[in-house]
C-alpha cells in the first residue's frame, strides 16, 4: 500500500489556504516551481486532478475537497503527536514584537493555545507600531516581528496575511458626514495615519486631526466616543464601532500585508515553532472558501 508524505499534504493544504502557488511557496520555504512539482507528485499518487487552473482563478475539483478533508485530519494528528512527545524538549525564552491592534484582538488566542502546548517556552510580547518594531529588533530587542507592511513593499519578511483596511466610526454617531472630516490617529511613524492622509489628500476630502493616542484601546475608544473616524484592518475592529464605506463618502485604501521578521542568526527550536505556528494560526483563521488565484 502507498503512502501519502506528509510533507505534500502540508504543500497541498497551504496552496489551498492561501490560493496561490506563490504565496505558499513563501509558507512552506519552496520556490513556487518545486510547489507545482510536489501538487502534481500528490496528484500522480492519489491518480486525481487536485485544482482546476485558469489565466485567473484556481479552484478545488470535487476529488480535490475530498482529499482537503482528509489532509487537515492527517496533519493535525501529526502535529498533536509531535507536539505531545517533543513539547517538554522545547524550551527557552522567545522575545515577540507585534502591532497593538494585534496583540489586543488576534493574538491572545493564538498566544494562548501556543503556551498550553509548549508550557517550557517563556514569552515576552511587546506591542508598539509596527516600523518601531522592526528598528528595536534590527538593535537586538526581539527575536520575532509581526509588522504590517505597504503593498508590495521589499522589506523582507514571511508573508502571512493580507489585511483590507476600512473606515471605522462609532456605532451612535456621524462623525463622518462633519466637514472637515475629523480623524482619530496614532503618531507617526503610523502605516495607517500615513494611509489615511494621502488617501483623503488625492481625494480632495477635506479633514482635521482631532485626537492622537499611541493606543488602540485609545484609538477605539475615541471613535467610539464619536470623536471622529480612522482606519483599521479588518480582523481588528472591536465592538461598538462600525464600518464606513464609499457610500459614506470615504475613499477605498486598499490593503496591507502582513509579515513574520526573524532576527538574524536566531534559529532556536522555540522560536522557529513559534514562527511556524502564529503563520499557521493566521492562515487557519483566513481560509477562503474558494481559491481566487492561480499565480
């Protein structure tokens, strides 16, 4: 009887979860051709045509979510029995940076489950603005950013999850329809306060800084307050505060990425599982239905 390498499925799982070939490459440390190279050996061993590819899309055939199933089991039976019979073997200190939006939303939960698997590895989060983030580990602060960065931009890093950004005002107010538009920001050197004063600017809405915190709890409670309006990443916005669109006479601003950054020369076995499992959380909790992509 044949076996299935797990390593294949892990591939497999990853090009569906994030719907591209390149994107999973970028996961699962491959070029993008050795991606295509282990589908089709999966595809050669189960005899079963695993995605329908077009210019554009890439989509799951029936055979393809059969094995989906299958593959998630496989997996995380694996993972369950490695993490029970090597947890107590991994141990140190990992030093984490990410954004406060993160640290106050996603975060914990993914934080949590991790500690309760690997009670030997002690954790040090620190939330600051993602460029603040990434100076303080170029010094020597952390072992692991999670930054936010402008589309496309090359600033290194493990790709992990692609944000949209969207207006936020409070639920009871209409801070929106004010002119000028008044806007909750953090400082600079704020991916968001950035975005947002080039966006209104090329839309010629006229707006006025109002309230400045270095908090997201500060941030969410003046918007809250109806003190006036920002941007946020979708996965973040907390109760009490709804969305604003372009119906609401606020420009669209696209989106931003999401990337792990290791210190250099760090690869302990605590923190490279670590890596491994907030970039798995994150493509856990983002799993589209169907596959949009086909790069």
């Amino acid at each position: 009887m044949q076996n299935i390498p797990t390593d294949l499925l892990r591939t497999f799982v990853k090009v569906m979860d994030c719907g591209s070939f390149t994107l999973a490459a970028a996961l699962v440390g491959r070029t993008q051709s050795a991606v295509s190279l282990q589908i089709r050996r999966l595809e050669e061993i189960v005899n079963v045509q695993l995605f329908q590819r077009s210019a554009h899309r890439l989509n799951l055939t029936e055979e393809g979510r059969s094995l989906a199933s299958y593959a998630r089991r496989i997996l995380a039976l694996n993972d369950e029995a490695l993490m029970n019979l090597r947890q107590s073997e991994v141990a140190g200190r990992v030093r984490l940076g990410a954004p406060h939006e993160y640290t106050a939303s996603l975060l914990p939960e993914f934080l949590g489950k991790f500690a309760q698997t690997h009670p030997n590895v002690m954790l040090e989060v620190t939330s600051d603005l993602s460029k603040t983030l990434l100076r303080a580990q170029q010094e020597g602060e952390f072992d692991l950013v999670i930054a936010l960065h402008e589309d496309s931009a090359p600033d290194g890093g493990r790709p992990i999850h692609t944000e949209p950004l969207v207006w936020v005002g409070g639920e009871d107010h209409a801070s929106h329809l004010q002119s000028p538009l008044p806007l909750v920001l953090a400082p600079p050197p704020c991916i968001y306060r950035s975005r947002m004063l080039q966006g209104l600017n090329q839309a010629e809405r006229p707006s006025r800084i109002v309230y400045i915190s270095s908090s997201y709890n500060g941030i969410s409670a003046a918007v809250r307050a109806g003190i006036g309006v920002t941007l946020m990443a979708e996965s973040t916005i907390p109760s009490g505060i709804r969305t604003l669109t372009e119906r609401d006479g606020l420009p669209q601003l696209g989106q931003l990425e999401l990337r792990l950054h290791r210190a250099a020369g760090n690869r302990s076995e605590a923190l490279l599982r670590l890596e491994d499992y907030i970039a798995g959380s994150f493509a856990k909790s983002y799993s589209p239905p169907s596959l949009a992509r086909g790069d």
